[in-house]
C-alpha cells in the first residue's frame, strides 16, 4: 500500500486506499460504517431475511448440498451475516457456514459460528454478496483537459487537486470501452478497471452457486458527466478528502463488472471443457449463465419484500400485529423507494448453476 503524506500528490486510487484501508484508515476505526452511513442492512431486518430467501434459493438451485456457504464481502461489524443465520430455517442454517470479510478485527459479541476473515474463502459452494463493496474499491479519476485528452486527477490529503500525466495503457481501453470522457474540458470519469478485477476475483471464489454485488450504480449509455465521487462523515455528505476523516465512494459501472464477472465463469467453464475433452473423445460444449441486472425494489419484491399495506380489517381484530405488520410495511417501501434505497443496482452471476434463482 503507497504511503501517503501530507503535500505529496497521488492519483485517487492510491491515496483513497491509504484514506480508507490503512494503519489508521476510515474503514479501520471500532464504530464502523454504520456510524457514518446508512445502508440497506441497517434500514431493516427485512433486508437480511431476503437475502437468507435468496440463499434458499441457491441452496435449493444446488440439490441441498451437504455444506452450504454464505459469505458476506465488506461485512461492516457482520450484521448481515448474523441478520442472515438468524432468518434461516434451521435445517438449512445447520448447514450453512457464514464468512464475514472484512478489514477491521473481528467485533465483540458476534455470532461465534460466523467466521472473520480479511479475504473471501475459495472453492465457495453457496451465496457470495458483497453489498456496498464495489463502491469503496479505489479507483483513478479522468479529467479531459484543454486539448481534449483525458489525464489523471492528481489529490494531496487535503482534498487538492491538480491535473497529472494522460491516461493511458489498460485503463485507456477501458475508458474507450465503458466510459469515453468525451471531448470538452472538465469531464471527468471514473476508471473503473480495479472494481472489475476485485469482480472477478469474487467470482473466481465461487465455486458453485451466485455471487451478488449490490451497490449505486450506473450503465454506460447513462454515465454521469462530472463522475459521482464523494464522501461521507457522521451521516452527511461531504467532499471527499483523502485524509481518512470520512468515507471515500463512487457509484459503480455494474455493466463493466458483469462483462469481468460473465469472462472469468467463461474462462473457468473452457478449462472445464478441455478437461472433459482430454478424458472423454466427445464432450458437451459449454455455455456460459448470463449475468442478471436488476434495481433493488427488483429484486426484493422477486423476494417477497413488497411494502404492501396491511389491510385495515387487521387493526381492529389483531391491533398489535396490525401495528407491527404496518411498521415492517414502511420499511420495506424505504428499501424499494424510488430515488433511494430502491435504485441500487443489484448484479448477480450464477457460478455452475443456469440462471440467477430470482424469479
């Protein structure tokens, strides 16, 4: 990890990395994200109980195998993760190992059948979901200049900014591919080229089953001119400075990292198939599962989240559940809203299963 000290210049990708995941980074103090930001997690336990529908789902996709994993990428203090072992039913979470990945130590008092660790397990045969993962993965800033080339932003740890050298190599062809500038000064892009290698290391994790990123996130025929970087302390928005006082995030490209996810299940299912080859003098030839993207309100309400009002008659008969069924009805329409928790974007890759179980 690049050190980063006051009056130097770096490109964003390095100095968001020192900001966020270093000795002394945002991500590594004991409150959390939670203590800065909201996400779907905390919104309601709703959230956690569609996701353990999601991972039944899986399970059932799988043939009920004898091990089934759930692993739970950016996991915060692993509220998700315990949300998640709580919702199962029982036959299931007998089965059910959780992994909980994350860079800060392992919290006090969560569950003990969670296990802590600092990268993904390999060979995961159930549920990978990384929800609010991708955008806290670093990346690089575009900016066209006055001749029209695109060149690296350049930020000291105070949030200035200046202009570095042209954008070129790899992270020319992916702006070219997924977010051209275009031509006027100013313009900015995000390169999103880290998000869709640190995709497809997850996917390449999952062995059988759906690996599921869950973030705000943007396609390529609706790029944002200016880019979306920025950042969040205490609950509020703020400019992002890379000094580790408070987030650092950027919507995601999803299209770009489904492209990465959908290569690395191919390039696995090839090797499969060559394998079969050598073995067998006819072999099927391999097809590759589509990539699924959805909105959140989506894919929730394919998982039973619907925000439905309880009927009225209820209030009367059972006034105690009508009261707790028109409270879980109001935050079930908070993660589905239009315009907030409901326009994430939601991408799932099936891994040795036909189709993303979401219907």
């Amino acid at each position: 990890m690049t050190e980063v000290a006051a009056g130097e210049w770096h490109g964003w990708r390095a100095a968001t990395e020192a900001a966020l995941y270093g000795p002394e980074g945002f991500y590594r103090r004991s409150e959390g994200p939670a203590g800065h930001f909201r996400t779907s997690v905390h919104a309601s336990p709703l959230f956690a109980e569609a996701v353990a529908r999601l991972l039944c789902r899986v399970d059932e996709a799988l043939g009920r195998p004898a091990r089934l994993d759930f692993v739970d990428m950016a996991a915060g203090r692993g509220e998700l993760s315990a949300g998640v072992l709580t919702a199962l039913p029982a036959d299931v979470a007998a089965r059910t190992r959780v992994y909980a990945v994350e860079v800060a130590d392992r919290p006090a008092g969560l569950d003990e059948r969670v296990q802590w660790l600092p990268e993904p397990p390999h060979g995961v045969t159930g549920l990978l979901f990384a929800n609010e993962w991708l955008d806290n993965v670093p990346l690089d800033i575009a900016e066209v200049d006055g001749d029209g080339v695109p060149r690296r932003v350049l930020v000291r740890r105070d949030g200035t900014e200046r202009l570095g050298e042209k954008v070129d190599g790899a992270e020319a062809e992916w702006l070219a591919r997924w977010w051209p500038p275009g031509g006027a000064e100013g313009l900015r892009a995000e390169v999103g080229l880290p998000r869709d290698e640190a995709w497809a290391g997850a996917v390449a994790a999952v062995e059988r089953g759906l690996a599921v990123a869950v973030d705000y996130a943007h396609t390529v025929d609706a790029r944002p001119l200016f880019g979306t970087l920025t950042g969040f302390h205490a609950g509020r928005e703020t400019a992002p400075v890379p000094d580790g006082s408070c987030d650092i995030t950027a919507h995601v490209a999803l299209d770009a990292c489904a492209a990465h996810g959908e290569a690395t299940v191919g390039a696995r299912a090839a090797r499969d198939t060559e394998v079969r080859e050598a073995r067998a003098a006819h072999s099927p030839a391999h097809t590759v599962p589509r990539a699924l993207l959805l909105r959140q309100r989506d894919a929730l309400r394919a998982l039973g989240i619907t925000g439905a009002r309880p009927p009225l008659t209820l209030a009367s008969t059972q006034p105690a559940a009508y009261v707790r069924a028109l409270a879980s009805a109001g935050e079930a329409a908070e993660l589905t809203a239009p315009g907030g928790l409901g326009d994430f974007g939601w991408l799932l890759q099936p891994v040795g299963i036909p189709t993303a179980p979401i219907d």
